[in-house]
C-alpha cells in the first residue's frame, strides 16, 4: 500500500513533517514499512521482526509506562466527535502535554523516542499499514482504540504507544 503524501495539510502548507508511506502485507498483516521524508532526506524503514532503522541507523522507543509522563500528538481536535470527542478529551487530560499533528511523521518520531502516544482516528490501511513494522521494530505498539492489533477492515481509530506498558491506562482513558 502507497500514500504518496500523508500529511496533505502538512505538505500543501509548506511544513515538512509529510511523508511517503510504503506498506506490505502478508496475509493481511503488516510485514514491512518506509515512511520517506524527501525535502529533509528522513527515512524510517521497518520489517517484522528486525529493528527499525532512520537513515540506516537503529531507532528505539523510551520507556514511558504511565499517561501523566507522556507527550501526545494528536490530530486536530476538530477532527473528533461524539464519543471520539470525549474520549480525546480524557486522553489529553490525563497526559502531561500535547502537540497537534499526525499523519506519518508523528509516529516516526515516536519510534525515534520523541513522542510517546499518537492518537488518530478516521486513518485508512495505507495510512497506517507501513507505520506497523516501524513501530514495532523500534519497541513500540500500534493497536486500535480497545488495544487490539489494527485490521485492515476497522473503523480507523488508532493509538500508537511508545511504550507497551502504556496499552491498558490508555484504552482505558479511551474507553471511558
């Protein structure tokens, strides 16, 4: 699967945290990623079951196993409704800062140990199927809003954690 510019807001405001998304799967699950940043020369690469690399070198994730520790990025609040809505609210108070972005650069920099939760929802496969291995491959997890993994026929709510550890608080905030 291909998004050639995740991050349209990003990209036609001249702000480079878009990228090129690049995933494979296998029997429908997601074996191999590339997010590229072509104006910074950035490129994240993961494959199950191997270390995720930036620009060839070794990437991990930091331990950060409770919610009030945790940077989040988020989509635009507009973006959420009804029930998303409060569940986006419990999540962002329950953190110890925000920043609005998403799309494919604030999952890299989660894997890069940055940032510590993403929260999306609306996300298609091919927004998100490259994004799996790279997460993974630096320590991390990518799961839908009940913790389970992502599937190719959900509803696009999606969390990425940093930290593991951090999966059940979480889905908990985001459950209610």
């Amino acid at each position: 699967m291909i998004d050639p510019i995740d991050g349209t807001r990003q990209f036609i405001t001249g702000r480079p945290t878009f990228g090129t998304v690049i995933g494979l799967c296998r029997a429908g699950q997601p074996v191999l990623g590339i997010v590229d940043q072509p104006i910074i020369a950035e490129r994240w690469f993961g494959a199950r079951g191997q270390p995720s690399t930036f620009n060839g070198k070794p990437i991990r994730t930091r331990a950060c196993p409770h919610a009030a520790d945790a940077m989040l990025y988020a989509i635009s609040f507009e973006l959420y409704h009804g029930a998303d809505a409060e569940a986006y609210r419990r999540l962002r108070a329950a953190v110890r800062d925000i920043q609005f972005s998403g799309d494919c650069y604030a999952h890299a920099l989660l894997a890069m140990g940055f940032v510590d939760v993403v929260l999306e929802c609306g996300l298609k496969p091919w927004d998100w199927v490259g994004l799996v291995p790279i997460v993974e491959g630096a320590g991390g997890k990518l799961v839908d809003w009940r913790g389970r993994a992502p599937d190719l026929a959900g509803d696009g709510r999606l969390v990425t954690l940093g930290d593991p550890a951090l999966v059940p608080e979480v889905t908990r905030l985001l459950a209610g």
